[in-house]
C-alpha cells in the first residue's frame, strides 16, 4: 500500500543462501545472478570459476578464477571392472551346473570349435551360449550366430589395433547424420548409485546398429561395441545402448568431444 514495493524472501537451511519464492515484480535473470555475486562476496569466498566464461563472453584470464576442467580422477580397479549383465550370469550358472553333471558346458564346446577353425561345425545351441558368456546379442538365424561368433574371434584382443583412435578422424555434428553400420568412436560421462554419483569417463568405439528418430529426443542410438577405455570397460562385441544427448553433451565447461566416425586409411603403394 501507498507506493511501496513488497519483497519477501524465505531462506533456505543450506548456508546463506536464499531463494525467490515470491517476488513483486518477478527478478530478472541479471538481478538474479547479481545477488549470487553478492552472496559470495559477502561471504569472501569467490565462486571459483569465472562468471563471464560460463556466459560465453571472452576473459584475459586475469580475473583469477579458473577457466578449464579440473584434472581427471584415476579410477579405481573396482570402477574399472566391467558388471556382469544378466545373460552373463545366467549362463555362467547353466555352463557350472553342466560341469556338475559331468558334462561339457555349450560355450566350452563353442570355443574349441573356434579354436580348431570349424566355426561352420557350430550349432544354434553352442553359438548362443558362447555369444550370451560374452554378453553379445544372440538372437538370429543361425548363420548369423555363426557369422558373429567368427567376428568375436576376430576382434577380441585385436579390436584397437583394427580400429585405433587414430582413425577417427571424421566428426558427427549431430545424431541425424548418422547412419546404420558407421563406426564411431564417442566419451561417455557415467553415474551410479541413487541418488546418484559421477564416478567417471570412458571411451566407447563401436558399430551403429541403429540410428535413433529425429522425431523422438529421448532416442537411443544401439551399438555393438568393439573396444573400450575407462570406468565399467565394456568386453568386445557387447551391446550398449546410450542416449542420443548424451552423446553430444553441452556442459558448462563447452569442452566436451563430438563423436568422430572411423575412416579407413588407404593402403599404402609400395613402388
């Protein structure tokens, strides 16, 4: 009444902080940010990273603040150990009750046929139970269990030296312009536990299986992966399915990596 302009504030139990529940008229985003400013100020601890670098505008550095993405923790040896999927211990559980019964697991018999060279000798059966210890897709005719089973052999143990990062040479602006079958190599940020919790990074190089609908932005984009590096390392030839925004992910720090497809170097003519 009479003219005066009414603001209440309700503080927050965390600190000193406040926050607008209800104000007359409603703060601008300036006002807003000004008031975090000052709130630090106050409280002679600076924000720790430089306000205009967040907004996109240009600093000389001279402000003090920090300006770059703090230094990688080292993950440790638990955080570096792949989970086991279901499949996995499905499988595990059927190959020790087959030796229980004095029998040879499918996936045992599998890997000696591999072994000896006579991947056409395999049956539905064997070839299933090899893909599913591995945590590959097992579902398909049989010359296709066949043909991925001769493709696992192939690659594990030899994946990065098919395909080194070196390779990647061919950025992936966006999700639309991937196509089915491409080889792309991207970073993956990842979280555990609720409520949840970063516990680290890993590189992720594998095959599109298929490509996510512009239509839908919660759509997955399915790999077959073929190596990778950092926390939960994935096993070759395992399935993953990610988010398409979390592959081209905007964070505050502006520095996260776009997917790079894989081209393959030409063969070098020895005269």
């Amino acid at each position: 009444p009479g003219g005066v302009l009414i603001k209440r504030r309700s503080t927050l139990a965390v600190g000193s902080m406040s926050c607008y529940d209800d104000f007359e008229p409603a703060p601008t985003l300036d006002s807003m940010r000004a008031d975090v400013i000052d709130s630090y100020r106050n409280r002679g601890c600076p924000p720790g990273y430089c306000w205009d670098f967040f907004d996109g505008e240009t600093c000389d550095g001279s402000c003090g603040y920090k300006h770059t993405r703090p230094p990688p923790r080292t993950p440790t040896a638990q955080e570096r150990t792949p989970k086991k999927r279901k499949t996995q211990e499905g499988q595990a559980a059927s190959s020790e009750q087959a030796l229980a019964d004095g029998n040879i697991p499918l996936d045992e018999q599998a890997k000696a046929l591999l072994e000896a060279g006579k991947e056409d000798a395999l049956n539905p059966a064997q070839a299933k139970a090899f893909l599913k210890r591995h945590a590959c897709a097992c579902s398909g005719t049989k010359a296709e269990l066949i043909q991925r089973c001769k493709k696992f052999k192939d690659l594990h143990g030899h994946a990065q030296t098919l395909y080194p990062r070196t390779s990647f040479s061919q950025p992936v602006a966006e999700a639309t312009a991937l196509d089915k079958d491409d080889v792309v190599l991207f970073k993956q940020k990842l979280w555990e536990g609720y409520p949840s919790r970063c516990i680290g990074d890993r590189w992720v190089a594998g095959r599109v299986t298929a490509i996510p609908d512009a239509t839908n932005p919660n759509a997955f984009v399915c790999l077959e992966v073929y190596w990778a590096e950092g926390v939960r390392e994935l096993s070759t030839m395992t399935t993953l399915k990610v988010k398409a925004h979390n592959i081209w992910r905007k964070d505050r720090y502006n520095d996260w990596p776009m997917p790079k497809r894989f081209v393959e170097s030409p063969p070098v003519v020895v005269d």
